[in-house]
C-alpha cells in the first residue's frame, strides 16, 4: 500500500498559480464590465445635458457633464476622452457624446494585459422646447 502523505500540499502548490491567474481574470473582468457601464451612464448623462441647452454651448455642457459624472461615480478608467457632435443638418436634431477610456489595470500586472480602451455613445433628440 502506498502512502499519499503530502499529495494534497503538492498539488496545492501546483494549483496555486493557476488559481490566482484565474483570480485576477475575474478582477480585471469585472473592472472592465464596471468601466462600461460607467462611460455608458456619462454618455446618456451627457447626451441629456447638452440636448437641453442653447447649440453654442451643447459642446461645453456635454463635454462636462459626462466628466462630472464619471468623476462623481469613482470611475476606474483612466484618461477619459469625451467627445460630443451636434447634427442640424437632418429634419431631426440630435446631439452625439461619445466616451472612451482605458480600464485601469492597477494591481493586475501579473496577467501581463494591455490597456483596454472601451468606447460608448449616447445619441439624444434635441428638446425642441429648450431655453435658446
């Protein structure tokens, strides 16, 4: 009969590295989901923002509130770009914000990851009703 006496610390230590490989996938993972969802919210946040104000300073209005937002909501991006277009060419006037930033990979260095850039973009009907 042979004894197994320590298999289980060998194959532990085996397993390990896998296991925290595996750990800081689902970190970086769900950092990147939570990142989405935040640029997503800024863009509306923004999109809203810019429709409900006079064409000259949609850009301005746009722009800073989608920053705010991100700012307020403790976004885990890094170098947030927000970008916003004013269409009133078309019957319907729209305003475009679009967000984009990098996930912040802090902590994470052992996945050997490259900076992930996620893009989102809300487009908002221009209230016609609006103070010009």
């Amino acid at each position: 009969m042979k004894r197994e006496e320590g298999s289980v610390t060998v194959e532990l230590v085996l397993l390990a590295p896998i296991l925290m490989t595996l750990v800081l996938f689902v970190v970086y993972a769900g950092r990147g989901a939570e990142v989405l969802t935040q640029i997503q919210h800024a863009a509306d946040q923004g999109a809203r923002a810019a429709s409900m104000t006079r064409p000259s300073r949609m850009q301005t209005v746009g722009r800073e509130s989608a920053l705010r937002d991100l700012e307020q909501n403790g976004a885990s991006c890094i170098d947030a770009v927000v970008n916003v277009a004013f269409d009133d060419e078309s019957e319907i006037h729209t305003v475009l914000v679009e967000v984009e930033c990098a996930v912040n990979a802090t902590g994470l260095n052992l996945l050997g990851s490259h900076d992930r850039v996620l893009h989102a973009q809300s487009l908002e009907v221009i209230d016609r009703w609006r103070v010009d």
